[in-house]
C-alpha cells in the first residue's frame, strides 16, 4: 500500500488583526473612538468606561488594566484587542478556536482568546457558541 497521509485538521490562517481592527472602528465603535482620538472622556453608564480603552499607534482599540506592568507579557496580552460581542466576525473567532482546540470547554476557549482579545461579556458569548456548536451538542446527548 502507498502512503496515506490524512489531515484532521488543516491550519486556518490567522485574521489579520488590521483588518479586525479596522472593520471595528470604522463600524461598531466609530462613535468611541472619535471620542479617544479628541481625548473626551466616553458617557457615563457605557461598560467600556471600566475597561480603560486606548489607541495604540496602529490605531487598533486595545483595552488597558492591571497587567501593563508585567514585564514578561508581550503587548497583546498585556493589553488585548477589543472586539465587540455580537458581531459576527466575534463569533466565527471564537468557533475557529473551539474548534481548532479540539472542541474545547469555554474556559480553555476564553483562556485562549484572551491571550489577544477582549469581549464585552466574553464569558457568556464563548458559553452560547459552544453550547451552539453541533458536534458538542451530538456528544452530549443522552441516551
């Protein structure tokens, strides 16, 4: 017999965070940012208030809190990319990790996002998307 080589799960390119970024700010959080850029404080009550959100200089939304002074961190986990919770391009993400991570839990699944990336209520939309996930619901199942 010849060789038979079998892919079980071929590498996705990873989204280029420019284009994330970009398609986010000029959509979703245009309003936001063009309070950041004049250097206004956002209104009151809006949950992104807390998360202490800045510009980097390739003008990607990047949320700051207590992990800027570690030393050993690289820039995206010390301050991850903000992403926005119901769109649709969050949620293909967050499939893509379930299930390049062989169909993992949404702890595992929001331990990893997070290494990059910052949801609004993160731990509900990776719940909701793993619950929805097809092949998770047919393991589950009881007889």
């Amino acid at each position: 017999m010849g060789n038979v080589v079998v892919i079980l799960f071929p590498e996705r390119p990873p989204i280029p965070y420019l284009l994330l970024s970009n398609l986010f700010n000029n959509r979703i959080f245009s309003v936001k940012i063009e309070l950041l850029r004049q250097q206004k404080l956002l209104p009151r009550g809006k949950r992104l208030l807390s998360l202490n959100i800045f510009l980097d200089p390739q003008r990607i939304n990047r949320v700051g809190g207590h992990l800027s002074h570690g030393q050993s961190l690289t820039l995206d986990q010390k301050h991850p990319m903000l992403l926005p919770s119901r769109h649709i391009l969050t949620r293909l993400l967050i499939r893509s990790f379930h299930e390049r991570h062989f169909h993992a839990g949404p702890l595992l699944v929001l331990s990893l996002l997070g290494q990059k990336y910052w949801f609004v209520n993160g731990r509900s939309i990776v719940r909701q998307e793993i619950h929805n996930c097809t092949l998770c619901k047919r393991l589950r199942a009881q007889p």
